[in-house]
C-alpha cells in the first residue's frame, strides 16, 4: 500500500510539472462567486490500482482524458453537421455557420452521392440534396467549398462507401486552392464496417471496401498527415438501437479490425495509429454516458499497447467526435428537444470530447432551418463559455457511480469482444448477421418498455399535449434535382471524355493489380471524372455487396 502511495504521489508530481508548462486559454477559471477551479481533482487517499484504472489526464491510460488540461488548454470543435440541395446552398451555409462562431465544418452528403451514383441515374430519383448536398464532380467540391479557406478550416464529411472517392475531390480542390495537402486537418467518416452493421449505406463487399479504408490511412500517413482518415463510428450503431455497452463493443472492434488490417499490409502500427478518430452518441442516460467515454479510452489505451505492441503514446490516446443523439429527439413538442440536446451535450464534455455536434431541435421533422441550427449552436457555447463545466478536466472521476459505470462498461465490451472472435471476427459477425441480431434485440426490448409505460418519454407517453404548436418546416426546392442533374449533364459534355476513359482504365487496372487507389482517385478527379464513373469502374471489379436475410 506505502508503494502505492509513492507511486501516486510521484506521477501526481509529474503531472503537476506538466501542467505548469501548459498553456492556458484566457478565461477565468473560477466559479461565479470567485473561487478559484482547480485544474484536477484527485483523491487524498488514493487506492491501489488508482493509476492503472484512472491515472492522470493525458497519461496512460487516459481515462482521465487525453490531455492534461483539455479544456483548460482548448476547448473542443464545435461542429453543426450541414449539407442540402446544391453545392452553392450548402456553402452559403457554411459560411453561415462560421460566421455565428462555429469552428469546424461538417459536411452531409445526399443519399445519391453516399451510394455512388451521379444526380442523373434513375436510381437517384426523388432523393437528389434531400438528405445532404449533392456532389458529383470536382466541379461540385469546388463550388462547396468555394471561398472557405480550406487551410485554415477543420472539414468533416460524414462519407463512407464512396469515402475514398470524395476525399481525392476535396484533396484536389485544396491542390487548387494553393493549399499544400501537409496543412490540412480534418476527418473523413469512410467507417464501411460499421454500414453493414447498422447504417446500410455500401457500395461493394466488406473486403474490398476495408481494403479502400486502408488505402487512405496508408496514404494519409505518407501525404496528410494531420488528416483524421477515419472516424470510428458507434453513433449509427447507436442509432439504430443499440446500448451503450454494444456501442462501446462494437465501435472499438470495428477499430481493432481497421488496425489488423493496416497491419496485414505491412504498415508499422505507430506510423497509422495516432490519426485514427472515433465518433459516438451522446444519449439521455447522462451518466451511463460520460461512463461510456471513459472506458473508451482506457480499453483502447490498454489494447494498442499491449496487444498490438505500439509504442508511441499517441497511437494509445482515443480522439472522439460526439454527436447528440437523433433517436432521442421526438416529432411531439419539438422545442423539448432543445433541453434533451443540451443534457447530451453536456455528457459529452463531461466525458472529454474533442470536438461535438448538437442536433437542431427540428431534425425529426426537416433538414434544420437555421434558426434552429443557431440555437443547437448557441448550447454549445453556452455550455463552454457560462456554465463552468470546462474549468476542470475529468470534473466527475472519482465518483462512486461514474466509476462503477466505467468498470461495468468495460468489462461487457470485453465480453462482447470475446463474443465476436468466436465468430471468426468482425467481417464474419457481419456475415452471420451476429450484430445485426444483438442490435435488433436491443431496439426491441426499449420499445417495449417504452410501450408498456415503463420508460417515459415526455410528450411521446407521458405530459403529451393535445395541441402542438406549428413549427417551421425547412423545405428543398422542387426544381432542385432536374438543375443538379442538368448541371453533371453539362459537365459531361464540355470536359475531355479521352481523358476520362483514359483515367478510368487506369483506375479498373490499378483496382485489378491491388494497389493503393488514392493516386488513381486523384487523377480520375482532376479530369472531372464523376462519383458514379468512379464508383461504376470499381463496381466492374469488386462487385456490389448485397446483405443475407438476418434471422
């Protein structure tokens, strides 16, 4: 117990070293009443295994957060997910959002463009820049993010079938902009595991479309550095009706699995590790949540560390983007969504996010309207800059309950991970429909108790209202689809079709030889090139992907 001790008291003196070299941001990080807030709290007496459960802030195993004054330091991103109609809509709004204090873009593609088929396919009828922008070419990224300077800007695209496909779009359009691709930050989503676990949006079969994702982060390493090249995703599986202990499972096989494979092409796991980023829900269970985020990181920690034997300390630190949760919001007194985005959002700080997205009170109703979407802003500033809750990291280690969580979290995800290495691993759980049954159970027994008045959602069966007040609806323009489908027409028409043969054959023969396919994407893109041409060339080699019947 006395070795304890003097370890705790030894790690606490380094981290108090730490923290006097860390620069700050000019706040006042004390209560309202004046009191000053220390940067970490922590036990006089700690217990034995306090460092290996809990440690330091920016320590392994980082359960405490990555950084050793997070939000003290810097506060996380604050990203509003956007993307309607044409390109030109979407950057208006953008430039919107910048304008009322957002610091990172977010970007949402249109179903079309998410399962690589162009504005003018008879597949895409009906649901052109419903969902999302629509991008088809170069032409489209450009007008996106015309006059945005991209690098300056942190950009989000929540893409995954197409992923590699549209981050050579943007990586050019940067190309253009005079924007060398070492000095870009941002994250493309481009987790396909995950679309076959809960999203559904694919394109080709599980092996060649994870062969995809090692590309980029292969290329990425060598070309963009500062690029996030994929996202981990549990929101979806989340979303689709999960737990939160499934989620946390699920999410991080997914991430082991990414890492196996850059590992089976040879790549040196420091060299990969530290830009692979995660995203996950924040749900109504407020502490069951901030719960979620902590064992996150101390199970990954704990893996890359000793199980794939990587050394440098970032390759150990989970970077996480969080989003409020949409299937928490309801149809029924939408303005009560304002107050559950912001219990969620404040989970998710509590818990250490590095960037978050609050969701607009009229998401279940329409695409946000802006001024819903400058109050789903305003809750996130109002949440750094008045409530406190940034002063001190990790405000809630240390309690009972939180830790209790924590430990009961981590220790079903490892179940689960035991669970799905019996069935061959991740691609053949998908195969089986192993997630697909557990995520379905799951959704099953919450609507139940929800049904039968066990678990009370206000408005849906409990304080409902027998009238609602009409909400403002957002609405895409009618004529929006025949002009996006004319304008990939004209581009058609206009660019070097040789070139475009030329560069696709390039592609297809690249695809076949089983080579990186980022340079190829590029190439195909600078000649215009469109995401359906694309997509169609490496259709002809690996083939579309089509999901077995789950019982």
């Amino acid at each position: 117990m006395e070795a304890a001790r003097q370890a705790f008291q030894e790690a606490l003196a380094r981290y108090r070293d730490v923290l006097a070299r860390s620069q700050e941001r000019d706040a006042l990080f004390t209560t309202i009443s004046g009191d000053p807030v220390e940067p970490l709290y922590v036990p006089d007496d700690p217990g034995p295994d306090y460092l290996e459960k809990l440690g330091f802030p920016g320590e392994y195993p980082y359960t405490r957060g990555i950084h050793p004054n997070l939000y003290r330091g810097r506060l996380w991103t604050m990203r509003q997910f956007a993307g309607f109609g044409t390109a030109a809509e979407t950057n208006a709004r953008f430039k919107y959002l910048l304008r009322n204090g957002q610091t990172g873009l977010s970007t949402a593609f249109d179903m079309p463009t998410l399962l690589g088929y162009d504005s003018d396919h008879p597949r895409s009828l009906g649901e052109v820049g419903r969902e999302g922008v629509a991008i088809d070419s170069l032409e489209d990224m450009e007008t996106l993010f015309d006059g945005i300077p991209l690098g300056e800007v942190s950009t989000s695209m929540t893409i995954n079938g197409p992923a590699a496909i549209l981050w050579a779009m943007y990586l050019v359009t940067a190309e253009k902009q005079g924007v060398p691709l070492e000095k870009l930050r941002g994250t493309i989503q481009n987790d396909i595991l995950k679309e076959y676990i809960a999203q559904k949006e694919w394109i080709f079969p599980p092996e060649p479309s994870v062969k995809l994702v090692v590309d980029t982060i292969e290329f990425g390493a060598e070309r963009v550095p500062q690029w996030n090249p994929v996202s981990i995703s549990g929101y979806h599986i989340r979303e689709a009706g999960s737990t939160a202990a499934q989620e946390l499972a699920f999410t991080l096989a997914d991430g082991f699995h990414y890492v196996e494979a850059c590992l089976a092409r040879g790549l040196d796991v420091d060299a990969f590790a530290s830009r692979l980023s995660f995203f996950f829900n924040a749900h109504m269970d407020f502490f069951e949540e901030i719960a979620k985020y902590r064992a996150a990181r101390r199970i990954w920690a704990r893996h890359m560390r000793k199980r794939y034997g990587a050394r440098d300390p970032r390759s150990w630190r989970l970077r996480f983007h969080t989003q409020t949760a949409g299937c928490s919001l309801t149809a029924q007194q939408p303005e009560v969504n304002l107050i559950r985005t912001a219990y969620e959002a404040l989970a998710a700080v509590l818990g250490g996010t590095q960037s978050l997205h609050t969701n607009s009170m009229d998401e279940v109703l329409c695409l946000p309207t802006e001024h819903a979407v400058t109050l789903a802003l305003r809750t996130q500033q109002v949440l750094a800059h008045e409530t406190g809750v940034a002063n001190s990291v990790d405000p809630l280690g240390g309690s009972y309950l939180v830790e209790a969580l924590t430990d009961r979290l981590e220790a079903e995800a490892e179940a689960y991970f035991a669970k799905i290495e019996e069935t061959g691993g991740v691609v053949a759980g998908i195969r089986d429909g192993f997630f697909q049954r557990e995520i379905a159970d799951a959704a099953y027994r919450y609507q139940q108790e929800v049904e039968q008045g066990r678990r009370l959602i206000v408005g849906v069966n409990a304080f409902q209202q027998e009238e609602e007040k009409p909400v403002e609806i957002f609405r895409i323009r009618p004529d929006l689809e025949r002009e996006q489908a004319e304008r990939v027409r004209r581009l058609r028409s206009r660019r070097d079709g040789e070139a475009v043969r030329r560069e696709l054959a390039r592609l297809r023969r690249a695809a076949e030889r089983d080579e990186n396919l980022m340079p190829y994407l590029m190439d195909a893109v600078r000649v215009y090139a469109t995401e359906g041409e694309i997509a169609d060339a490496l259709r002809e080699v690996y083939g579309e992907y089509r999901e077995a019947a789950v019982v």
